[in-house]
C-alpha cells in the first residue's frame, strides 16, 4: 500500500512540475509577443500560421513544430531557449 502511495505522490508531483512548466512557459511566449508590439494575428501572418494557433501556443493547447517554434523565435527576436525552454530560475 505505501508502494502505491508512494507512486501515486510521484506522478502527481512530476504532473504538477509540467503544469507550472507550461504556464511558465506561455508566459514567456506571450511577453515576448507583446514586447514586439505583436498582436496574436500579427505574429500568426508573420510565421504563416492562424491566429487561433497563437493562442492555442499561448494557451499551451498546441505543440508547434520545431520550424514554426524557431519561425516564432526569428519574428519575436528571441532565441529557442528564451522561449520554449526552462530556465533554472523558472523553477524558484
């Protein structure tokens, strides 16, 4: 029984750290967005996507490609770690 409780606090805690992650996440992704003056339907023409794929990235709803996340990277002037990577000090 402790085994299974044990297990349960584990997965529990590995689900926690992912959804702070992604909540840590969207918001780098969308301060860098309204940094560059951008509006979601701005951003989304610049890369060749849809607006309600912006915000589905900003909501952390959709997993963009490795070519779009480096697309949004080049419009918004920001590197690949600067917005879709975990930082150390993300996790204060």
């Amino acid at each position: 029984m402790y085994n299974i409780l044990y297990n349960m606090q584990y997965i529990y805690c590995i689900f926690l750290k992912e959804v702070i992650l992604i909540s840590t996440l969207r918001k780098k992704f969308k301060i860098a967005r309204v940094e560059n003056n951008l509006t979601q339907a701005e951003l989304a023409e610049k890369v060749g996507v849809t607006r309600q794929t912006i915000g589905l990235i900003e909501k952390g709803k959709y997993n963009p490609t490795l070519n779009l996340c480096i697309a949004i990277a080049l419009a918004l002037n920001k590197t690949l770690d600067d917005l879709f990577w975990e930082n150390s000090d993300d996790n204060r």
